[in-house]
C-alpha cells in the first residue's frame, strides 16, 4: 500500500510539474505574440524643428542632419553629439556607432565616431555619394566632368584607396555598398550599348586577395535586361543586388560568385538588409506585403501589409513600418507587435531589438515610449 501511495504521489507531482511548464510555455508565447495597441510615454524633450531635416536610422542612434549641422539621439532620446557644419546639400550614411555626413557638389566630408569625435575631410573632386562601416571607413563617389571617382578614407581620414573610372567606358554610377568591416565595395554602373540601357555591377577586394586582382577588381556582373538601383552588404561576404527584375544573390567571400536569382512580379516599394535577413516591401493591384529571405535565399515569411508606408526595415527579429503618424511593427517569425496612432509627425523611429521600447523622432520632439498591454498593465 505504501508502495502504491508514493509511486500515486509521484504521478501527481510528475503532472504538476509538466502543466506548470506548459503553463510557462503558454504565457511566454502569448507575451512574444502579444499585438500591442496602447503605449506609455516613458520620457519627452522638446528640440529645435527643422521641416528640411533629413533622419538617419541606425543600430543604436538616429542622426537629425540639416544644411547647418547634425545630432545623434539614442534609445534613451539623450543627445550623443551635436555637430555644427555649413552644407548646401548634406548626404549621409550611418553604420554601428560610425556616420559619415558629405556635401553633395562640394568637397567637404565629415566621419564622425560614436562619442562624437569627428574627422573632417576635404576631398579632391566633388562629392556624389558616401557610404560608410562599422570601422569608420568611408567610401566617396566623386564626380569631375567626364571622370568618376571613388576614394576610401579610415575612421583617422587617411586616404586609403584612390580609384578613377571614365564615363565613357564604364557608364554612369548608379548605387554602391561598402563592406560591415570596409573591405569590399560593390557599385552598380548604368551604361548604353547600342542604344540600350545595359547595367552592370562591379565587386573590389582591398583586402590581400584583391591585391592579386588588376584594380582589385574581383568580379563583374552585366545585365541587359534590369537596372540594379540598390546593393547592400548582409555581413562581410553576402551581396544582395535588388533591381526592377528581383534579387541577386552574390557570395564575395574572396571574389564575386552568384548564388542564386529571386525572380519578383511585383512591384518594389522598397528594400531593407541586415546581417541575417532581406526583405522586401511589394505591392501588385492596391495590396502592399512583406517579405523576408534568409541571407542564402530562403523564403523566411510573407506577411500582408494592410496599407502604404512611408518607410520601413528591419530591425533585429522585427519589420518595423511608419509614416506621418502611425508606427506598425511585426514580428518576423510570429505575430504582428504593434500598431499605434502616435499622432505625431513622424520622422525616425529608433528599436530595442526584441524589446518594447522605442525613440520617436519627431520634428519638434524626441519621445521615449514603451509597448503596454491592453489593460495599462505594463508588459513583461
């Protein structure tokens, strides 16, 4: 009878732990799957408004830049640096905890590190383009007439590679893209060949198997059906080339190789990368959706959109959307996490990877808010 007593006992504790774990299990769940649709302003301050700023968005800060200087916020909306310039058309690009602010048609480039520390470069011709990494090397396309270009400076703005093509034989630049750790460039080329818009992509090692490359250059990809109109680095070695006829996959490793082709009918609204996704945000017929890939191809999710954003990308495990006043965030492997009327004029919008906090950038005001449940009850 003993026996009997404690193998019962047993079985009842056994079953008591398992549901107590399911139970765990369901909560978590229905925490991560959680659609929120009310917040609570965690912090506001007020900032000088500017309706020609232009926002940079990136990992840990988004960048107010205007024709007379720039201003970093992070997720807490404190100021990180403020720079003073005079520029008659700024051009910029952030990566990690580095941006690089340009004047496009003047000579005058800014990188600038996570604290603030700024390094100002004065460039041999006049500025088109700039993209920068996460070390603080700056790629800079330059235009001289008839002449094309492309400089790269370190974080310390020495010049570090010094390139020039022609117009008449490679074609007019398009777009480019520089290597997470400022490697490998990539640029597209739009050119005509007997009388047609022909394209082509070309890949640069700066790196010790470039050096065995004529120019570095250690592969070339030409098109004559498609225009590549944006390229973007997913990591160090994976090359995602987005044109009017889908998306091209390209391992860059050492050289170029294409992997793989994603064929897309429809419409293109825009494109977002990070180290382990791509996606793109389609419409086709009035109906708009997303799509994410892995960085081999792979289709992850398609998510339908219920309408046209203004902006979106991908933040972390999330595809964040926004316009002039509403924030939509979904997640990219469950359900959708928020949509909030925030009635504000939106400008940037700054994630917590994973989390419920988020900066809103506006023109008058950054504001600090957090994801609550339906109740007011704040979200674990």
């Amino acid at each position: 009878m003993k026996k009997r007593i404690k193998k019962i006992v047993t079985i009842i504790v056994i079953l008591l732990i398992l549901a107590a774990v399911v139970g765990v299990a369901v909560f978590i769940y229905k925490v991560r799957n959680r659609t929120y649709k009310a917040y609570t302003v965690k912090s506001s301050v007020d900032i000088k408004g500017n309706s020609n700023a232009s926002m940079l968005v990136g990992d840990n800060s988004i960048i107010k830049m205007t024709r007379d200087g720039a201003s970093a916020y992070n997720i807490n909306g404190s100021e990180v640096w403020n720079v003073s310039y005079e520029m008659n058309a700024p051009v910029g690009d952030v990566c990690g905890d580095y941006t690089a602010i340009a004047d496009v048609g003047g000579v005058t480039l800014y990188i600038i590190g996570k604290e603030g520390k700024i390094t100002k470069i004065a460039t041999d011709h006049a500025i088109s383009m700039v993209r920068t990494s996460s070390l603080g090397s700056t790629a800079v396309w330059m235009d001289n007439g008839s002449k094309d270009y492309i400089a790269i400076y370190d974080a310390s703005g020495n010049k570090a590679v010094d390139m020039m093509t022609a117009a008449a034989e490679d074609g007019l630049p398009v777009t480019m893209c520089l290597s997470d750790d400022g490697s490998k460039l990539v640029t597209s080329y739009a050119y005509f060949d007997n009388n047609q818009l022909r394209n082509k992509l070309t890949f640069y090692n700066f790196g010790e198997v470039g050096s065995n490359y004529v120019d570095r250059l250690v592969g070339l990809k030409k098109y004559e059906d498609r225009l590549v109109g944006d390229v973007k680095f997913c990591g160090d070695n994976r090359v995602v080339a987005f044109s009017d006829k889908g998306v091209s996959l390209f391992d860059m490793e050492e050289y170029e190789e294409e992997i793989k082709e994603l064929a897309i009918d429809d419409h293109i609204e825009a494109v977002s990368a990070s180290s382990d996704y791509f996606a793109l945000f389609t419409s086709a017929n009035g109906a708009y959706k997303a799509t994410v890939f892995d960085i081999n191809g792979k289709e992850v999710t398609v998510r339908n959109i219920s309408r046209d954003y203004d902006r979106f990308y991908i933040s972390g495990r999330d595809l964040v959307f926004f316009d002039d006043t509403e924030l939509f965030v979904t997640r990219i492997k469950g359900k959708d996490k928020a949509v909030l009327d925030l009635g504000m004029d939106i400008k940037g919008v700054l994630t917590q990877s994973g989390g419920k906090t988020f900066m809103i950038m506006g023109e008058k005001a950054v504001n600090v808010i957090e994801l609550v449940a339906e109740s007011g009850e704040k979200s674990e």
